[in-house]
C-alpha cells in the first residue's frame, strides 16, 4: 500500500511473537515503526521477518520516556495510531483521547496477548472500513 491509513509504534517482541501470517496481514494498510528495546537489532530483524519486509522504520532512542513519547507523538503525523508500550504517562493519555485521530494505547511488554491481538485487528479493521 503506498499511503498508510495508520502508524503502529511498537517494541520488536510484540510482533516477532505473533502467529505466523498476522502482523504482515493485519498491518497491510499501515506504517509499522519500531521502538528499540533490550533485544537490540535481532528483535528488529525478528520483527522484519514477522512483516515479511525486508526494511523496517526504527525510531530513535530517547534518553527518557517522556522524551521517547514525544517522539512517538510528532511520529503519528496527523495519521491514525496504534501504540504498544509497556506503560504510558497521563500526558500520553491524555494526548492520546484529545487528538483529532484515532488512538489505541496498548499497554504490553514483549509477546501480544490474543485479546491484545484481537484488539488490534479490530481497530485496524475499524480504519479500514472508514477508508472504503
């Protein structure tokens, strides 16, 4: 797809750990970016081999959570968001259901639960059918 109709910031593990086919099937409409965390570059490549890509956006590390949230917040552009994290600020909370686009927060450390999953794909699919 050449112009996403939402971003997905997340860490590696939540989709290298998903079943085969799902992350690459339910991302097809958007952007996917990566947030560094302990498992380094073989958790990106992981997560690349999941999306069946063979490049991936990473995002840049902040120094601190409330900078890496600013990071993820001018990242969305304007676009749709789903964001998995292990945890998120008030200020991202609040961020998150004050602006103009749709935003999912999810709050998860490593694999994705099937509820989490089932989340996510529901959200997506929401966006899909306001495109059509």
């Amino acid at each position: 797809m050449s112009t996403p109709i939402f971003r997905l910031v997340t860490g590696p593990a939540a989709l290298a750990s998903s079943p085969d086919g799902w992350a690459s099937d339910m991302l097809a409409d958007g952007h996917v970016s990566l947030l560094i965390d302990d498992g380094g570059i073989d958790a990106i490549s992981d997560a690349a081999h999941a999306l069946g890509v063979e490049a991936v956006t990473v995002l840049r590390h902040e120094a601190t959570q409330d900078l890496q949230e600013t990071t993820v917040r001018k990242h969305a552009h304007g676009l749709p968001l789903i964001w998995i994290g292990k945890s998120f600020s008030d200020e991202a909370r609040r961020w998150a259901t004050s602006r103009g686009q749709m935003t999912l927060l999810v709050e998860n450390e490593g694999a994705l639960s099937d509820e989490d999953r089932g989340k996510i794909s529901r959200f997506a699919a929401l966006l899909g059918r306001q495109t059509d």
